[in-house]
C-alpha cells in the first residue's frame, strides 16, 4: 500500500527536524522577506507559515519580530514545533482547506510545501491563502522549476514501506495564473548556493 504526504512527514518528522534547526541559509530567505514588510509599512507583522514543519522558519520569523503562527499536516511535525518553539502557535491543519479559523494575516510564507499540492487543488489553494492575508499583505511562496510531477523525488521507501510525497513541478507562470486576480506577482528570487532549482515568488493582497 502506498502512502501519502502526511504519512511521509509524520514517519520523517525528527529527520528534518534535526536537518532544518541546524540549516542556516534558510534564515537569509526569511530575513529577506521580513524586510519587505519595512517597505509595506508593517511593524511586527502577523505572519502564517504554512507547511510549518517542526517549527525551524517559524522560529526564524518570531526571532526577527514576527509574530508567527504555524500549520503542517503533520502531527508529529507540530508536536515538535510546539515543544521547540513554545513562544508561536502551532495547528494541525491543510493548506488545501479553509485556514480563515487560524485569523487574519500580514503575511504568510509556504518554503517546499506548494510542490505537494496537485495543481487541480492549487487555485483553491491560492484562494484559501488570500481569503486570510489582508490588503496590502504580502505572500512568499517556493517551487520546483519545471513542468508537472517529479516522480524521481515523490516515490520513496522508508523501512519497507513505500511513499508518495507528491512532488511537483511548475513553471514560472503557472503561480501567478493559480493566484489571479487576488495576489498580485511583486518579486522573484533565486538563491544559487541554496536549493538550487528553487524559484521564490513574493505576492502582494490586491
């Protein structure tokens, strides 16, 4: 029987916890985008991670000002979050669903967690995360270049068992289409000594 995400995250949750807390280029991603809402005029922004993991971005984020709460689908993940990061509110939960219980936002970051969406889910998706980000708030989303699932990097075995991570792939306009008309395309990235293949795009609320 193959499994899914969640079942994979919750198997590797401690995996990548001990890999992300000790992964300090991540940080200058996160503090990129924190100085953007300087620019925005927000002060201690609001700001939802989304596929929190084990907490690492969130923790990243609250150190710089942030006041950041987390969702993973992971329950193992959140309850790492929760014991390594006590000062950020952590909440089992899919981005694919309805997040308007978790509050309004400023912000709100998604670092490789969008790639395991299936693109028939991903303008609900974009939908779900505009109806929860204020007006003028900003969104900083990660992809995979390229088009369609990444079978190389989904199919896994884990002591026997066999997963589907459900990696895929986008091109660099396929984000924007999936958050039109709400999110407006502000900014590209790219890091080349950091998660090579990876494009970071920064919306803004219209």
């Amino acid at each position: 029987i193959m499994k899914g995400v969640t079942d994979y995250y919750n198997k590797t949750a401690t995996g990548w916890s001990d890999e992300w807390y000790r992964e300090k280029k991540q940080s200058l991603i996160l503090e990129k985008f924190y100085n953007c809402f300087n620019q925005v005029g927000f002060a201690h922004p609001k700001i939802l991670d989304l596929g929190c993991g084990a907490g690492y971005d969130s923790k990243i984020m609250s150190t710089l000002g942030a006041r950041t709460v987390g969702v993973d689908l992971s329950e193992k993940s959140i309850a790492i979050a929760k014991k390594e990061v006590p000062s950020c509110k952590f909440f089992v939960g899919d981005i694919t669903d309805s997040l308007e219980k978790l509050g309004r936002f400023d912000g709100m970051f998604c670092l490789a967690t969008i790639m395991h969406v299936n693109v028939n889910q991903m303008k609900k998706t974009f939908q779900n995360m505009a109806k929860v980000l204020k007006k003028g708030g900003l969104l900083l989303i990660s992809s995979f270049d390229g088009v369609g699932k990444n079978y190389e990097k989904s199919l896994v075995e884990i002591d026997g068992e066999s997963y589907d991570k459900e990696v895929n792939r986008y091109s660099a306009s396929e984000p924007c289409a999936f958050a039109y008309p709400n999110l407006k395309l502000v900014d590209t990235w790219r890091f080349e000594d950091f998660n090579e293949g990876m494009r970071y795009y920064v919306f803004m609320k219209q």
